[in-house]
C-alpha cells in the first residue's frame, strides 16, 4: 500500500513538472518544427518570436499562467537578451546565430531571450505547482551579492579570471543547509537546494543540446559539423539557475510580504 502511494507521488510529480516545464517544452519543439517547415515570407527566427509570443497569449488566456509570471518571464528574457548580445558581439564570439532575421537586436534574434525566460517560467511554476517551500536559506542580501557577482563574471570572464569555480563552491557553501521541500499530492518530500540547481542544468543542457542540433544557434566548434555542446557548459546552466532561482524566490517574497 504504502509503495502504491510512491508510484502516485512519483506519476503526479512527473505530471506537474510536465505542466511547469511547458513553455520550455513548447519552445524546444518550435525550434525543431522551424527546421522543417518554412513559412513564405517569414524567416526562422522572427516565426519563433513570434509563436513564443502567441504561446504567451494563449497561456495566460487559458489561465495556464499568471499576470506575475508572465512578467517574470518577460524580466528574464531581458536579462537574457543582454546577455545575448554581449556574448555574440564580435569581440567576444562566444556563439552565433549565423540566418537572416528582421526582428533582431544587432545579431541577436528577439527570440533568444525566450530561452533564458524558459527557465525562469519552468521555476516559477514549479514553485506553485509543487507548493514548493525553502527551508534554512540564506540570507536575501547574500544572495542578491551572490546572483549579482555570478551574472558579472558571464560578462568579465572574457577579460579577467573566471571565478566561476569559486562562485560554484561559495553556492554550496551559502546553500549547504538550505533544503527545497515539494508536496506533489499530500505527502512532502524534500532534497539538498543545490541538488536541485545540479538536476536544472543538466536538463537545460541538453535541452541546449537539442537546439544546436536543429541549428537554432551555433558555437564556433559546431561550424562546420555539429558537435556535443561541452559538460563545461553545465557549470554555466549552474550559475544561471541559480540567478533565476534567486529572482524568483525574491519576487516571491516580495509578493508575500504585500499580502501580509
């Protein structure tokens, strides 16, 4: 009986965190549709702006999502598209995004930023969906010092040691108490936070993956031939996790402290 009652924890867990990474799934499955269907008149890029818009727009009309996470979305695809634009510049040329487009911010595709607000949608949903609640954490100013320091090395890494690794190990040292409990029926369960943070990245990787493969964007070892994108990617899915986890959870917080 009591192993019945895992099975429909374990069947309902998958099935909220199907519902929670939606835009992300729907987004991942535009990109490989844009690689074979064609639209006259239309180029790849703008079509995936503009369907991860109509997406948005159906979303919040079929009460899918909220008002609040659609801005959370929207703050993410800014701080993505700033970023974007940065690592594509030509001084940096961290990747690329190689086809034509009109609706584009110097190189970069509107539609990129929409990768990055996959993230922050999937946690802001996952968070209601599994009434997700953080036991032990850090305090707010320490982690905004932390979520400011990690998105200032994506830009100064170029030019200035990379301290991601020791970014990376002041996470598991700032979140080495602080648990995520999740309750998908009535029984809660709960895991190390930074555990968390691992399983995201990893998942986005691959899903970045998927991307490169249907040549959404391209990294300069994937030119003439796609590649593997590299496991070091994943300390980079890390940090950014780890930005959108603590935007999330103060955006969060604030709401609360409004309530009461």
């Amino acid at each position: 009986m009591l192993q019945a009652e895992y099975v429909k924890d374990f069947l309902a867990f998958g099935v909220k965190q199907a519902r929670a990474a939606a835009f992300a799934g729907l987004f991942l499955f535009l990109i490989f549709a844009s690689s074979h269907i064609q639209i006259p008149g239309m180029t790849r890029y703008d079509f995936l702006f503009i369907a991860a818009i109509l997406i948005q727009i159906v979303m919040l009309l079929l009460k899918l999502e909220t008002i609040d996470e659609a801005k959370t979305i929207l703050l993410f695809h800014i701080i993505g598209l700033i970023l974007e634009i940065y690592k594509t510049s030509p001084t940096i040329g961290s990747w690329a995004y190689p086809e034509p487009g009109y609706l584009k911010i110097f190189s970069v595709p509107l539609y990129s930023g929409f990768m990055y607000a996959s993230i922050g949608s999937y946690i802001a949903a996952a968070w209601k969906l599994l009434q997700i609640k953080i036991t032990n954490p850090p305090a707010y100013l320490h982690s905004v010092i932390l979520c400011a320091l990690v998105y200032l090395n994506f830009f100064t890494n170029h030019f200035v040691y990379d301290f991601r690794v020791f970014l990376i190990a002041l996470i598991f040292i700032l979140y080495r108490k602080t648990w995520v409990e999740f309750t998908p029926r009535q029984k809660t369960y709960r895991m190390p936070l930074s555990l968390g943070f691992i399983l995201i990245a990893c998942f986005v990787w691959i899903a970045e993956n998927i991307g490169t493969f249907y040549g959404a964007w391209q990294y300069p070892s994937q030119i003439h031939a796609w590649t593997i994108v590299s496991f070091y990617k994943i300390t980079s899915w890390f940090l950014m996790v780890i930005i959108s986890f603590i935007i999330v959870a103060y955006l969060k917080h604030v709401k609360a402290s409004r309530r009461s």
